[in-house]
C-alpha cells in the first residue's frame, strides 16, 4: 500500500533516547526497528523484509553513518530505492559535502521530531515513484493521451449537473458515515491516471479507519492471489538455483538469477491488484454506498479538475501501478482514467472473480476506443450500460 497510508516500518540506527522518545509519541504511525549498531542492523537486513526508510546517526560504534550508508547502497539496495536520512549534532560543510556525493537522502540536525522525519520519508516514497514512472514514460516514447475537446466538455457538464442533483443523496450517507463510525467521512489516496501522473482520488469513505493497516493481515483472502503462488516461487527458486556461468541480478535484499527473477516478478505483477470477496473492513454503511457506487460521488469532483474523465480506465494506488512496469501493462496508462469503463460494465454482476489478464485485456482494449474516432459515442454507449451495472448484484 502506498506509504502515506498504511504503517511506515522504518529503522533507527543509534542510541538517542531522544530520537526513539520521539518515536513512540506517533502512537502507532510507525513500526521502528531499532539497532544501536551498523552490524546489528545488517543482520537485521540480511533476515527481514525490506524497511520503507532507514534513520541512523553519524556517530555510531564500529562505523559512522556514512560509512554505512555505503554499505547499505552496495549490499542491500543497490537500486536505491530506499530513504537513507542521517542524524548529526550539527551540520558541518564537510559532512554535508559528503552526503551530497553518496546521494544520502537527506541530512537532519537534532533535535528533529520522528514526526518531521516521517513526513519526509513519504515525500521521498511518493517523489520516487513519480520519477520511477516518468522514467517509464520516456523509455516508451509513447506519445501522452489527450482529452479531446469534446470529452472534456461533456465531462465538466456532467460532473457538473450530476453534484448539484445528487447533493442531497450525497449529504445523507455523509451523515450516516459520520453517525456509524469516527474519522473523516471521506478517503484520499495517491493514484496513477493517464501517463503515469499521480493525483488526490477522492471517495466517500466506507472502511473503518483503520482499515489500510489490515491490509496485510488479510493479504490470504485477496482474490487475485492464488493459493499456488508460493509454493510455485519455492520450486522456481530451487530449479533456478545459481548455476556457474548464469546471469545475476543484484537486487534490493538479494543476488538472485535472472530466470528466478523473471518468474517472480511475473507472480508479483499476478497479485498487484487487490480485491477482497466479503471484505471485513467494510462499514455497515460502507456496503450500501459500494453497492449503489454511492462512495464514489466525490470523483465527480476529479472530473471538474481535470484528473478523470467520466469514462476511462480506472486510476490505480501507487503500491498496485507500481508493479505494472511491462509493455503489456503500462498500456493502460495510455488512456484517460476514469470513474466508469469497461471492466466495470463488463464484469460487475456476471461474477465476482476476475483474473488480472481480464482486467488487463479490457483497460487495454478501451485504450484502443479512447483512441478511435468513434470514442465519444463509445463513451456515451458505456455510461448507458454503467446504470443497470450499479444495480447488479456484486459482492464484492
């Protein structure tokens, strides 16, 4: 899940209490991994699942942050994919000389609150997918998807007339929300429209607050990841095992062979849409307005802006565009995004399973459409058949 929206797992390497005081005053914001030492936390590393930032002061044991972070770099995330922030009493011209040459994220003087240092490890989460996909885009050379005028015009007078007459409908669940459960009554998260480009989406919120942080317990009912999947890596990862003369790839956590990074990244991509049948974190109210499509009123408000269109592909989170880095998939970026499309008339109501080659099949075939001359009334043909979907029967 994105970082903004789901527990940051971070690592501090160090001993100020005050750092680890500051910390546990988040309440629960952030899963800190602690190491007062470089060795300690390589072994940490070298066991666990990757970390989303790591923290470490420049004066350490053994070794001092810098030296680490070269260590770091090399060993676990050659491709530099995690934020690597250094703590200093004080920043002296040399130190900061040195951090800019090893591309350290970012340097900190103390006192600093774990609050600061949170903010900026999202900003750098967000920031590298940003540059991770407009890299993408320019390696395609794919010409960027343009609303044509006509589109766009319908979709401002749509959106338009449709808030002022639903207002009212849109005010009643708004109280009901608030009525059933604590927190905002609606749900913003980052997400990749047309040519990669990342907005705020906008919904009604219909989950319990803390719902995003369940996501991984209840990774084993999402329904795009088969039962198969791990036991398949194990056997890959065995028949692949490095032979002399195979091509490496030095990834993040691990030297792995080539073949055997293939087949994962292919079960990776399997599983990069998430989907729920029954899903438990949905409110009371929540089911009612997913039924009727109710929570997704305030995407009318994306319109208006310009960052949908009224029929379109729908825009992804970032932790499941993110894994959508094939051919065979970035295409669907090359149209507009949308609040209805194909896949939702097409596969709401007949059942509520849907393999991701499907999914892929129609985002790409509708990309196809919004670039014919017939678009327009395509679009006109799939909002016709948008409104019975809504009120097909979908638990989902």
């Amino acid at each position: 899940m994105n970082a903004t929206n789901r527990q940051m797992k971070l690592m501090y390497i160090g001993s100020d209490e005050s750092v680890l005081s500051s910390f546990k005053e988040l309440n629960g914001k952030v899963k800190l991994i602690h190491h007062a030492n470089p060795l300690q936390a390589s072994e940490w590393i070298e066991n666990n699942e990757r970390v989303d930032g790591v923290i470490s002061e420049l004066d350490l044991p053994g070794r001092n942050g810098l030296d680490f972070h070269t260590v770091f770099i090399e060993k676990y995330d050659e491709k530099r994919s995690i934020p690597y922030l250094l703590l200093v009493a004080e920043k002296e011209p040399e130190i900061i000389k040195r951090a800019i040459e090893q591309k350290i994220s970012d340097v900190y003087a103390k006192p600093v609150e774990a609050e600061t240092i949170l903010n900026r490890v999202n900003f750098l989460k967000v920031l590298q997918v940003h540059m991770k996909f407009n890299k993408i885009q320019e390696n395609k050379d794919v010409k960027v998807y343009t609303t044509p005028f006509f589109k766009r015009c319908f979709d401002i007078v749509f959106a338009s007339l449709a808030l002022i007459a639903l207002s009212p409908l849109l005010l009643v669940f708004v109280a009901a929300i608030r009525l059933e459960s604590s927190g905002k009554v609606y749900y913003i998260s980052k997400r990749v429209g047309t040519g990669y480009r990342i907005f705020n989406f906008l919904k009604l919120r219909s989950m319990y607050p803390d719902a995003d942080k369940r996501l991984k317990e209840l990774e084993h009912l999402n329904q795009y990841q088969s039962e198969e999947t791990e036991p398949e890596l194990a056997e890959v990862i065995e028949e692949n095992s490095v032979a002399e003369g195979s091509t490496i790839l030095f990834g993040d956590e691990e030297e792995v062979e080539e073949n055997t990074h293939i087949q994962r990244q292919k079960q990776k991509q399997d599983k990069a849409f998430v989907k729920f049948e029954n899903d438990p974190r949905i409110t009371k109210v929540g089911h009612i307005i997913r039924k009727l499509s109710i929570d997704e009123l305030p995407q009318l408000i994306n319109v208006i802006r310009g960052d949908m269109s009224i029929v379109g592909n729908r825009p992804l989170p970032l932790y499941e565009a993110e894994m959508l880095t094939t051919d065979e998939w970035t295409d669907r970026f090359n149209g507009p995004a949308g609040i209805t499309g194909l896949w939702q008339v097409e596969a709401r109501g007949k059942t509520s399973k849907m393999s991701p080659e499907e999914r892929k099949g129609l985002d790409n075939k509708y990309v196809e459409i919004a670039n014919s001359k017939y678009s327009f009334w395509k679009d006109m043909w799939i909002i016709l058949r948008t409104i019975p979907a809504v009120f097909q029967k979908e638990n989902v």
